[in-house]
C-alpha cells in the first residue's frame, strides 16, 4: 500500500513498512547531531582495534550489539571512553566517513554536525591533545568522503559549557584561527545546562557572530524557559537546541513564534536523557500546536541507537505528525539550515519532486 502524501491526520498505530520506507526515501536534512555522539558499535569496535586499547573496564562482558545505559552517569562513562577513542585526525575522517553513510542511507541531503573540539585538543589519560590543524585535517577528509557519498557537511563547534570559562576562551580563540575546517557555519554551546547559564558565553558569541558564524546554541533541555530566554538574549540564537522546555514560558513561546526561531528537537534523546516521563508524552505536538518551527534530530545517533528515520517515524506513530507535516518540516529545516544557496535549491526541489507525485513516494 502506498501511504498518502497529503495524509496529515495522527497514525495511532505501528507504521506501516510503505510508511518506514516512505520516511526513508523523503529527501531529509538533519540540523542537530553530535559527530562525537554517532559513532556506532562498529565504530568504537573498529576504533579499539586500530589504537589496541582496553575497553573491558567499560564493558566487561565484550562491546554489546547496540548501546544502552542505566540512567546519565553511565551514559556518560561510556561516552566519555568513545571520546577517548578519538585521537588522530583519521579518526575523525572515519567516524565522519561512517556517519555520512548512515546519513546517505537514509536520504539525508545536508546534515549541520556539532562537534567539541575542546575535547580533541585537551590532552587527557594517555591521550594527548590533537593538533588545531590535524583536527581541521581530519574534518576535512570526513566532509570530502561525504560529498562523495552525496551529503553535504556544514559544522557546528560548539563549547562545552560545564568547564572553567578560560578553558572555554580555547574554543573562540581557536575558531578566530585560520585552521578552522572547511564548512564551518556556526557557534554551539553544549552540556548540561544545570548550574551553568548562558550569559557568561555571550562575549564568545559576539566574538563568533563577528566572524560570520551563526549561533545555534542549546537550551531548555536540562533547564528551563529561563535558559531558553538567555539564549536568545545573551548569545543572539538563531536555533536552539532542544528549547522543549519553553512551553513552562507562554510570553516566550509569543516571541519564540514571532521571531521564527526554530526548534531542534530530538525525541529518542529527550526520552533516554529522560527530560521527559514517556515518548508518549513528548511536547511535540504542543510545540507544533503552538505555532512553533520544529525540526526533528537524532542528537547523538549512535549512543542512543537512532536514525533520522527512527525519529520521523516515531513522531508519525507517537506524536501525530502526518507524512504531508513531514514533508513541509523538512522544507522549513532546509529554510532555516545554513546550507549554501545550491544545497538549500537541490534539496527543495527533490522535495517537490515528492510532493508533486500523485503516484505516492515510490514513483
Ligand atoms: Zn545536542
């Protein structure tokens, strides 16, 4: 059975396979992903093998099929063991090269990828700090072999927010340099908002805006409409990430919507970080009810064991989104991504190839 198109009514059911593959075949952008968060299992096993290092003090049983964690410290134990991982520039080139197939798989066009490079250049155990140009290096071998497979890069590098602000000066220090990557479109602000505002980061992104980068930083995930508010304030956000937490602020959801500023929102994140009860509960439908831009993301894709695919199909079966609110999501996040003038055109008229078939997304 081919699915309709213009189909906007909620599936309270399992989505069809015709549906999945619909999803799958919709030309797609992705704004919100961590290169450091989507490396898969084949990915740290490929990884631990090339640097030979030990990885049974984090899994003691072998590497598990997929990822799976018992509440955030363990989460970020093993996050934090895949960062260690990362220590040449050819890593970075794979796990970019091994993330733009998963993303090509999908129809993924265009993705904006944050990634920390504070991380990289901090020396850390045995791990020493990456050199400024062998992490552009490194980047730019990634971003190459994913126009080979059809997606465009652009990058978000974002400051980790939960360390000491000189540390954090490394970043913009680094981003004023002439050894950014190719690419390069925008500031992010990361980590755990709890106990670390926005505000003090706002001359960073003064200093980001004035070299032409666009601020897209996190906020109203961990905390609330208050940090969201900072954002827009304080750093000038063009997008936030996450922002679900907005809903507590209807003054600030009036200008949110006024204003245009779109949502990045990441359901499978929101629900295993649980900043939310159930999926079911999700604020989705609320945020769209409300008039608010969203896009849907996957945040950190291989941690959280999701794909783009995963995430528009659980909004179809979970949260009421229709295919015909897929497609005019997708074009709005084409609308507020930074891709070039060309990207921004193919990926629109591959979407109006889709929406001008009557013979279904198959045709
Ligand atoms: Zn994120």
């Amino acid at each position: 059975m081919t699915p309709e198109v213009g189909n906007t009514e909620p599936m309270s059911t399992a989505a069809t396979s015709a549906t999945i593959e619909w999803i799958r075949a919709l030309p797609k952008v992705e704004l919100h992903v961590h290169l450091e968060g989507s490396m898969s299992v084949q990915t740290v096993a490929s990884l631990i093998d090339r640097h030979q290092l030990d990885s049974s003090s984090i899994w003691p049983d072998g590497l598990p099929d997929r990822f799976s964690f018992d509440g955030f410290p363990d989460f970020a134990k093993q996050f934090f063991f895949g960062l260690s991982l990362l220590r040449t520039g050819d890593d970075l080139a794979t796990i970019t090269a091994d993330l733009a197939a998963t993303l090509a798989s999908q129809n993924v066009r265009y993705a904006e990828i944050t990634t920390t490079a504070f991380t990289h250049f901090l020396a850390k155990g045995d791990r020493q700090g990456m050199a400024a140009e062998e992490y552009r290096d490194g980047l730019n071998e990634g971003r190459r072999r994913a126009a080979e497979l059809g997606v465009d890069i652009g990058w978000v590098i974002d400051i980790p927010r939960d360390i000491e602000m000189p540390e954090s000066a490394v970043t913009i220090d680094y981003l004023e340099s002439n050894a950014t990557p190719d690419g390069l479109v925008a500031i992010g602000l990361g980590g755990y908002e709890v106990g670390f505002p926005a505000a003090p980061y706002a001359e960073h992104f003064a200093r980001a805006r004035a070299i032409g980068l666009h601020s897209v930083p996190h906020a109203g995930e961990t905390e609330g409409a208050e940090s969201v508010r900072s954002a827009i304030d304080d750093l000038d956000a063009e997008r936030i990430g996450h922002g679900v937490r907005c809903l507590e602020d209807p003054e600030l959801v009036a200008e949110l919507v006024d204003r245009a500023i779109m949502l990045e929102v990441c359901p499978t994140s929101n629900d295993l970080l649980q900043v939310i009860d159930t999926i079911d509960d999700h604020p989705l439908p609320r945020l769209r009810k409300a008039g608010l831009r969203v896009c849907l993301n996957t945040d950190d894709p291989g941690w959280f064991a999701t794909d783009l695919v995963n995430e528009l199909t659980v909004a179809t079966e979970r949260l009421g989104v229709g295919l015909g609110d897929h497609l005019s999501m997708q074009r709005d996040a084409v609308a507020a991504s930074f891709a070039s003038p060309a990207t921004k055109r193919q990926t629109l008229l591959a979407l109006d190839a889709i929406s001008d078939s009557d013979q279904g997304p198959h045709a």
